[in-house]
C-alpha cells in the first residue's frame, strides 16, 4: 500500500493486506504529522469494524463515507480507498 501526497492531503488505497485499522492509522499520521497515539482514540469516532465491512462488501467509488477526526476530514471510499485532509489545508472558499 503507497501513499501519495498532494497538497497535504494524503491517500492511500486498503488493499487488505493488513488490518483496515492500520491502514487508517496510517494515513492519518502521515497527513497529520502526528501519532494517533498522541490523539482521541479513534474508535470513539466511528466503529472502524464496521467500515471495514462496508468497504469489504463494496467495489463502488460512488459509495463512500465521511467524518472528522484528529483535526482532518476523513473519507473511505467502497474500494478501500482513504483520503485524509488536515482541516489547515482546507480552502474554506
């Protein structure tokens, strides 16, 4: 699995070689610069299981889901496909 970069927005696609958890994990530290460790535990966030079901069940790009957490918007898409943006690098216009 190979993150890019682009304008500090991080993504990654989950090809299910690891634990979809750690795959989250990891885009996250790499877009926020910082250890989920160091931030809220993410399973307060939403139910990580669950979203690895719901990718594991979908093949859709028009599918995805969405949220907040450690200061970024977070999107997961059907084909494993995680984006992570720190909200710094959002452009509110």
């Amino acid at each position: 699995m190979n993150a890019s970069i682009d304008n500090g927005t991080t993504t990654q696609t989950w090809d299910g070689e690891q634990p979809f958890h750690r795959a989250l994990f990891e885009t996250l530290e790499s877009a926020a610069n910082v250890a989920v460790t160091e931030i809220e535990p993410v399973y307060e966030t939403i139910d990580v299981e669950s979203l690895e079901r719901f990718i594991t069940n979908s093949s859709s790009n028009d599918i995805f889901t969405a949220f907040s957490y450690g200061g970024c918007y977070v999107e997961i898409q059907g084909d494993g496909t995680i984006t992570v943006t720190p909200f710094r690098q959002i452009d509110p216009k």
